[in-house]
C-alpha cells in the first residue's frame, strides 16, 4: 500500500512538472543559501577552534588599548612593563613583540608595498610562544632566524605566490628592500590564513630596533605575549596580572591604557560575533525559505482544487479522510525534499568553488565545513517545510463531502 501511495504521489508530481519544478526551485533557492551559509560559518568557526587547539590555553596576551602600530595609538607597553610581567608569580616567559609599518620593495627604484614587520626574538623558547600565539604556524621553506641575522629576513606565505604582493613570486636567496635597506629572504612561514598575517615581513629583535632607530630600553611593544605556569588558572592571573600592573603604572580602575586576556577569552569573544553574524545569514536565508513555504502552499490548494472529483471517488470506494490527509502531506513533504537535495547539492558546489576562490584571494580561513548533521538538518528541514506548508491543503481535502466532490466541475 506504502508503494502504490508513493508511485500515487510521483505520477501527481510528474504530470504537473512545470509547477512542481517551479515549487521545487523555490525551496532549492531557501536551502542552498542556508546551507552554503552555515557551511561558511561553520568553517570558519573550526579554524578558530583549531588555532585554539594550536595556542593552548596557558597563554595570555597583553595589549595596549586602541591597538595600532607604534607612535599610531598614543599607548604601548613598554620594555619596564615586559620585565614587570616576566617576574610576576605564576607567570613562565612572557615575550614581547615588536612590530612597524614600513614599505617593502623588490626594485629600489620602483614603489613597494606596505606591510607589518615584526621582530622576532632569537631564543627558540620565545620565539615558540609567539609561533603558537599565531596558531602554531612554523617555517615551511628554508630556515628560521637566528642570532646574528643582521639582513636576513623570513615571509610570510603570500610572497611564493604571482600577484599576492608583488606581480613576481618571491623564492629562497632574493633579495627585497625595506627602509632602502637590502635583505635576503631564508625562509617562508606556513599559510596563517588570511591576507595581512601572510603579509608579515620577520626580521630579528635586535635588528628592526636598528632599523626603526630604537634604543635599548625604550621599546614599544604592540603584544605581549604571556605563557602562565603549570597548575596556574590564566584567567585568575589574567585579572591580578592587569590588576597589579595597572596599579604599578599608576593607573585607577577603568583607566588603564592596557588590558589582558587569556587566549581562551579571546576566542570566546569572536566565537560570539561568529554565532551572531551565522544567525543573521540563516535569518535572511530564511527569508527565502518562508517564500518557498507560501509557494507550496499555494501549489497544494490549486493541486486540491484541480483533483476535486479524484478526491470524491477516492472517498466513493472507501478512502477514509486520514487516507487523503496523508496523500497530500507526504506529497507536499516530497516537494520539499527534493527541493532540499538539489539545495544541498548546489549549495555543496558554491560553497566549494566559493571557498576555493576564498584561498586563491588569500582567505583560507574562509573554507566551508559540511558536518553530517549540516546536511541530514537541511533534508529534513526541507521536507518538514513542504510537508507543513501542505497540511492545511491536505485538511481541506480530507473534509471535502463525496458528494460535493464528485459534482465538482
């Protein structure tokens, strides 16, 4: 009986194909757009989770307020405030990073490019915390820096690539000038993920304080950033850490020019713009899956009107209102579904070519992520949205009198 209700069904679907194509269009369009959405969405919240997998949560970062490059904010945290915090219970290493905004060129004579140079501590210990604060990225080509690297010079990942910072693509040995000051490349970091951190141009500590005209003692550090000690709670010594420093700088309460965190904080807070950002995409996919809903509502009420007398013979022989009710349910579920399959499919294709366009810019962070519970929510969705959207046409049929019916012209 099963059977002989679907092969009812898919004749009824079939013979009235431009309208059910249409009706299936209009559900395809709602779930492609969700699922393409939220396969964004979720991606992009699985690169933060991961770099936090990356990072740990025994770090903390020390910034100052309004962070800016050097000189760009009017505060900055300073080489006293590092050693104060290097000397604070609980805390293991806390290294502070170094950063400008200088003009990159690969012809001295021709316009470069603007880009942050970092300055790298030497101390392999130092220079891990900061590899990991930046989600675990390491040298992927050449080698790292070392003490005494007085013009060599690692990149970022772009630099391999035609176009990303200049038209050519840079390799291991050539030569850029920063400051009108000629430097060799020795190695490229792994991709970070997005266009301005794999940009970053790294030199050693001690060579951008030469190249920035920096005496020692008077750095400017735009990050600090801080490893606490095993067993210690990096949120309890986040709070006493401000606490303590805010008080040793001589600054009231919710006047500081700085502020802490632990990693896990700062994750957390753009894991909430991410959660609102994919709830207002859903909403305006919504939108279009709403249409799709009065779409096959109408569908359906014409589909009762056109099989009036079908509906009175069926009842002649004995078909009892639940009978008709479920045949013109399922049937309206049947439209929602294949609507939401087609959706997934397409939605799956953009997506994809979406995210491969996104990589190609520079935006790897901006790969989709389909988990098995993306697609069976987008099936079952679709077919709950036609089946609702078909019940009340379903009810009006099931009510409809033999009699009535079979007079109906």
């Amino acid at each position: 009986m099963l059977i002989d209700l679907f092969k009812y069904i898919i004749k009824n679907i079939t013979h009235r194909f431009t309208r059910s194509s249409l009706t299936i269009l209009s559900i395809l369009i709602g779930i492609m757009s969700i699922f393409a959405l939220i396969s964004f969405g979720q991606g992009v919240s699985k690169y933060i989770d991961d770099m936090g997998d990356e990072m740990g949560t025994d770090k903390l970062i020390a910034q100052p307020k309004g962070f800016g490059t050097p000189g760009s904010t009017g505060t900055s945290l300073s080489q006293e405030d590092l050693n104060y915090i290097k000397k604070f219970k609980d805390v293991s290493e806390a290294v502070g990073l170094l950063m400008s905004q200088t003009e990159v060129k690969i012809d001295e004579n021709k316009k470069g490019k603007w880009v942050f140079v970092m300055g790298l501590p030497t101390n392999p210990s130092e220079k891990r915390l900061i590899e990991e604060s930046f989600g675990g990225i390491g040298i992927l080509k050449g080698r790292d820096l070392k003490k005494g690297d007085y013009n060599k010079i690692n990149v970022g990942y772009s630099y391999q690539f035609e176009n990303k910072i200049f038209s050519k693509a840079l390799k291991l040995g050539d030569k850029v000038y920063i400051n009108n000051e000629r430097f060799e490349i020795v190695g490229f970091y792994d991709e970070v993920g997005n266009p301005g951190d794999d940009s970053n141009i790294y030199m050693t500590h001690e060579r951008i304080k030469t190249l920035n005209e920096v005496e020692d003692n008077e750095e400017e550090y735009v990050m600090i950033y801080i490893r606490s000690s095993p067993g210690a709670d990096p949120s309890y010594l986040a709070e006493r850490l401000e606490d303590k420093l805010a008080k040793k700088k001589g600054q009231k309460e919710g006047e500081e020019d700085f502020y802490i965190q632990t990693f896990e904080q700062l994750l957390e807070t753009v894991g909430s713009v991410l959660s609102v950002l994919n709830m207002i995409l859903v909403i305006i996919a919504g939108i279009s899956v709403l249409v799709a809903a009065v779409n096959i509502m109408n569908t359906m009420y014409t589909a009762v009107l056109e099989r009036t007398k079908e509906i009175g013979i069926m009842k002649a022989i004995g078909a009892r209102n639940s009978y008709i009710l479920l045949i013109f349910f399922i049937e309206s579920g049947v439209l929602g579904l294949l609507g939401g399959i087609l959706g997934v499919l397409l939605g799956y294709g953009i997506a994809t070519a979406g995210g491969g366009i996104a990589a190609g810019a520079g935006y790897a962070m901006l790969k989709p992520y389909f988990p098995t519970w993306l697609t069976a929510g987008c099936l079952v969705f679709s077919f709950l949205i036609g089946a609702l959207s078909g019940f009340f046409p379903a009810y009006q049929a099931s009510k409809q009198k033999p009699v009535d019916a079979l007079r109906y012209e």
